[in-house]
C-alpha cells in the first residue's frame, strides 16, 4: 500500500518531527559514546521528554537516541577499549587494536558505515516482516498470547544472564510486581499493603529507570575513574570502496544475524554483535588472528548491533512483546499514550507503524552523517569526566520518574528499585527480565484468565490449540537446555 | 554463593506472604473461572521450587565460595552511601523547596564531595586564578546551568511539570 507510506513520508518530515530525531541521534550518540551511559539507561532517562509530545513525535525521538547511542557505543570501544553500550563489547578487541595500528580514523569511519548498512537492512526487513506477522498474529486468541507472553519470558530468562534459574526468579518478580494494584478482571485490589498509591500499582517506567539508570550510577561510583591515554588525530574517516566490497558477504551475514538474533524476545544488540563476531570468526581463515585488528572482526559487531535495533522492533511493534529492554521502555512510552503495541495497532494506527519504520531508517542516515561529519570531536567527547555526569545523572533519573504521573513517590520507587537492582546485580541476579516481567505479566495474566474464561475453566485450550502447543513444547525445551546440552555426548 | 542462599530466603518469605495476603481475598470467582488469588499463587509455586533450586546450586557451589567482605574503608563504598544518603535528602525536600533551588544545591554538594576539578587546558586569563577558586567556579557555573538547561526545557519548553 504505497499511499500509506507516502502519508507516512509527510507526517515524518514535518520540521517538528525531523528536528526531533536529529536531536534524538545527536543526544543518544553522545550518552551512547559515554562508557558507563547505556542505550536502555539514556532512552530510560530521557523518556521523560516524550510525555508531553505526540506518540509520533515522542516514539521518533526516542528510536533516534537508540540508534544513535547503538552507533555511538563503537566510537569509544574503538578510540579507548571500554564499550560505551554492553552493544559494543564485541567491537572492542579488534576495533582498538587497528586504532593502535594509527587506523583510528578509518576504523571510525567504517564503524559509521557499517552501523547505517546493518541498521538499514533491519529497516528493510521490518518494514517487509512486520506488517505480515501482524496479521497472522490478529488471529491471535487469548490461548495465543498467554503461551507468547511466556515463550518470551523464558527466552529472556535463557539469554540475559549466566544462569537460568536467576534468569526466571528476576522475570517471575517482574511479573509478581505487576499483579499489585487493581486486579484486571475483578477489579480487587491487590498488595497495597494499605497505601493508597499503591492501588494504582507500581508503575514500569520509574522501575525502569531505577534499575537501569541509578544501578548504573551506583555501580560506576565503586569503579575507579577510567583513564584515557593520549588519542591520536582522526583523519581519512571516509571508508575505501575495496574495504566494503571485500567486507561484502561479511557485512549482509551480520546484518541478517543481527536482525534475527535481535528480534528473538530479550535478546538484544549485544547478544547481536557477539552472535556475528562468532560467525565471522568461524568463517574466516584467519581466525586465529581475530582480536589483532582484524578488518572482519569490526565489521561484524559493528554491522550485527545496529541491525538488532530493527529486529528488536518487529516483536515489539507486531505482538507488544519487548525484544529487547530499549523496546520494553518504548511499549511503555507508547502505553503512555493510551497506545498498546501488537497486531491492532497496525490496523487502527498504520500511520504511526509506516511513520516509525521511516523515522528509524531516518535515524539511521542521520548517525552516518554526524558520524563523518562529527568524528574529530569524539575524543574530547568521551574525555568527560564520570564525577560530573553521575549527579546529572540521579537529578534526571528522579525527573523522568516524577514527570510520568507527577508523583513524588515514583521517584521513591525509582530509588529503591535503584538499590534493589544493584543487589541483584552483585547476586548475579539479570535485572532485564524483572523490567521484560513487567511489561509481560498484565499480557500472562490477563490473557490466561479470559482464555479459562472462554472455555468454561478447562485448562486443555492450552495444550489443543496447534499455535499454543507449539510454543509450550518450545518453552520445555529453552528451561530444560541446560540439561539437555549435558546429556548429549560432547562434540570434538 | 551466600547470595543464592539470601535470595532463596527471601523468595520463600515473599511466597508465604503471597499465600497469606491472597487466603483473605473474597470469593468473587463464580464456577470456572480464576479469582484474583490464582495467578499470584502460580507464581509464588514457581518461586518456591526455584528458590530450592537456588538452596541446591548454593550448596553445591560451596567449595569455591567467596566470602563477601563488607570493608568500611573501601574508598568506592563510602562514596556510594555518601551519594546515596544525600540523594535520599533531596528527594525528601524537592517538593517543599523547589526544583530550580534544591538541584542546584544538590549537584554542587555532590560535585564538591566527587572532587570535580577544573580542566587544565583554559586560555590564559583564566590560568591565573588559582585552582581552588577555579574548581569552585566550574562547580557553582555547572551546577547552575545543568539545573536551568533540565528546568527549560521540561517546565517551558516541553510543558512537563518538575516537582
């Protein structure tokens, strides 16, 4: 239907809309090259921006900073050897060494590149998936989502952290949260624990920002200040043609990766990059040299983790299940608005849908030429000082918290889950899933309670329906891999 | 891992309080469907059996356990209860005081606590003043401004009220 995307084209150039996007790409790459200032903790704090604009402008905002802040991750893995996002671990061994190798400039230059290919060949593929899926998930019933809603939490449970069982018990509370407050069918209110605010329930977003935002303050107060050496010039960033040409199959495998890995539910960039880095290690001749400086060894994550930021998108925006946690905070901006993501949203707002695939690839292109344009100053970018951003910091993790329902005790909440998220961390405890939970547990419960409903409280809907018991057989089999991988007999 | 064994503790403490407060939720269910007690209590099952596998990996993971040493002195520790104390006392008084006045104050005490130092490479007029005074300037100016630039642009810019 090309007249969507041509209504679509017109509402994103609206100046309003642009301008806001450039502002998001330059904001998210700047927190996104600061180490210690994720992706999810910048969209997280800066949610906060978006609650007096419309849902197009606010959703374009924030895609903007996550693509960028994906991007800018590279820049200080390249320049200084830290990831500025968990996204861009994997860039780090063979970024740095061909900065060491004076290729600082090029390697940049080629970061930037790479990042706009993969980041654009995960557009292609969601706008190409996303509207199919979304019908098929239409005919979804209740029966349907209860199963993918814990088909998605299991996968998040299996991929966010070393152990599986701390994986569940983080996503289970996440879940557990959510049930206080009014319960959704009966309307009785649940563990107030007779507070009146609590009736309400206890809200995603200043949860959210604790955990991601004042967890990361507290943890980069115990690290020791980082030091920077000396950082060369940056000169030719512009990438040769021969590079790309012979980076070719390497760039398009990573990008497919990247998308595929990023659109499983709770699987995020990072996971992206190190999945690609491993494929291209794998495939290459020269993989013992991987880490060196190898011109493969940064294309791949490079390319892998802008690319997850679309595969992120597709079951977020077709079934409302977060791919990773930047796309949970956008179901709960875009939830803030009234507007619940799935296969509806598609039917009654397409414009917005067309609107975000075109503001994404937008942000793509935008990065690309900031990142050309803007390279000589990135050095003295990531030259900022922690104990002068960790302040400004906690002040924007409590007005962002604040500025949702202006209510002070969401920045009482954003605290504790702050605390309570830096415990789990040091208990190896993964606080995505409790986040993931969160947007989750209202899409199990509800659904699973109308589900029994329509059948008359016979529980068997859930093993008949094909769609159903497909997904159920799947979750046995992600909670009993790590079983399983020990009865199988060891390879080599 | 002593942390497996606190976190199971507290998962069985947080169960038997789900049955506890869901055993005096009335009746509402009619025949054949879920009340408002059934799917906290599936969870609070799930928490169970997780935290005995919690209690079993603790236990088995015994040998190479580490001992968690809380050390006062610890430069980083002391500096996270510091940061926390005082942000603790922001958020008491934001809403009596104001945003504008209370942030301010705010990040100039924790920039003062963090040992923010001015940057060496300044033009040269600026060279004389000596560094203390310096430092105390770049604070008080940073404070100021970061507390107006957030200020702006929620309160005028975007319409989004601060506390």
């Amino acid at each position: 239907m090309p007249e969507i995307w041509i209504k679509a084209l017109s509402q994103v150039f609206e100046p309003n809309i642009f301008l806001l996007i450039v502002a998001g790409v330059l904001a998210g790459m700047v927190v996104g090259a600061l180490p210690g200032l994720t992706a999810t903790m910048s969209v997280g704090i800066l949610v906060g921006l978006t609650f007096g604009l419309q849902p197009l402008q606010g959703l374009s905002m924030l895609i903007g900073i996550y693509c960028g802040a994906i991007y800018g991750g590279s820049i200080s893995a390249i320049l200084i050897n830290i990831p500025g996002t968990p996204a861009s671990a994997a860039s780090c061994a063979d970024g740095y060494a061909l900065s060491q190798k004076g290729q600082a400039g090029p390697t940049l230059g080629l970061a930037a590149v790479l990042s706009f290919i993969g980041g654009t060949i995960s557009v292609l593929i969601l706008a190409s998936f996303a509207p199919p899926i979304a019908r098929v998930a239409l005919k979804f019933s209740p029966v349907e989502y209860t199963m993918l809603a814990l088909f998605g939490l299991s996968i998040i449970a299996y991929v966010s952290g070393k152990s599986l069982v701390k994986g569940l018990v983080s996503g289970l509370l996440g879940l557990f949260l959510k049930c206080w407050g009014i319960d959704p069918i009966y309307g009785y209110p649940r563990f107030t624990f007779g507070q009146m605010e609590l009736v309400g329930g206890v809200e995603f977003i200043p949860v959210m920002i604790g955990a991601f935002g004042l967890t990361e303050v507290i943890f980069q107060l115990k690290a020791k200040e980082y030091k920077i050496g000396i950082i060369q010039k940056i000169t030719n960033v512009f990438p040769k043609l021969s590079v790309l040409r012979k980076q070719a199959f390497n760039i398009v495998r990573s990008a497919i990766i990247g998308t595929f890995v990023g659109a499983l539910p709770g699987a995020g960039c990072d996971i992206a990059a190190w999945v690609a880095y491993g494929e291209a290690k794998r495939a290459s001749r020269h993989s013992d040299k991987f880490g060196t400086g190898m011109v493969e060894g940064i294309a791949a994550p490079t390319t892998a983790n802008n690319a997850g930021t679309g595969g992120a998108m597709i079951p977020m925006l077709t079934l409302g299940i977060p791919g990773d946690s930047v796309t949970a905070i956008l179901i709960g901006a875009l939830m803030i608005h009234g507007l619940r993501p799935g296969p509806l949203l598609f039917r009654q707002h397409p414009d917005l849908v067309y609107g975000l695939f075109i503001a994404m690839f937008l942000a793509n292109a935008l990065f690309l030429i900031f990142g050309l344009a803007g390279a000589r100053i990135f050095p003295k970018v990531i030259a900022t000082p922690k104990n002068v951003l960790m302040p400004i910091i906690v002040v924007l993790c409590c007005v962002g918290s604040y500025a949702m329902r202006n209510s002070i005790f969401d920045i009482y909440v954003m605290f504790i889950f702050g605390i309570i998220g830096y415990f789990m961390r040091r208990a190896d405890f993964p606080v995505a899933p409790l986040v993931l939970g969160m947007i989750l547990g209202p899409i199990a419960e509800s659904n699973m309670r109308r589900a029994l409903l329509i059948s008359g409280g016979n529980p068997w809907v859930f093993f008949t329906r094909p769609i159903s018991a497909t997904l159920l057989v799947m979750i046995i089999i992600f909670l009993m891999s790590p079983y399983l991988r020990k009865l199988l007999p060891a390879r080599r | 891992m002593i942390g497996n064994l606190i976190a199971a503790f507290l998962l069985i403490v947080i169960s038997t309080y789900i049955y506890y407060e869901t055993s005096t939720y009335p009746k509402l269910a009619m025949a054949g469907m879920l009340g408002p007690e059934v799917f906290p209590r599936l969870l609070a099952l799930m928490f169970i059996a997780l935290s005995a596998i919690l209690i079993y990996q603790g236990i088995k993971d015994r040998v190479d356990s580490r001992t968690i040493r809380v050390n006062i002195k610890d430069k980083g520790l002391r500096r996270i209860i510091c940061v926390l104390t005082i942000t603790v006392a922001y958020m008491l008084v934001l809403p009596h005081t104001g945003f504008l006045v209370t942030t301010s104050i705010y990040l100039a005490i924790l920039f003062v606590i963090l040992g923010v130092r001015a940057p060496h490479a300044l033009p040269r007029f600026v060279e004389k003043i000596p560094r203390w005074l310096r430092s105390l300037l770049m604070i008080v100016i940073v404070s100021l401004g970061v507390s107006w630039v957030i200020y702006y642009v929620f309160q005028i810019l975007l319409k989004i009220p601060l506390p």
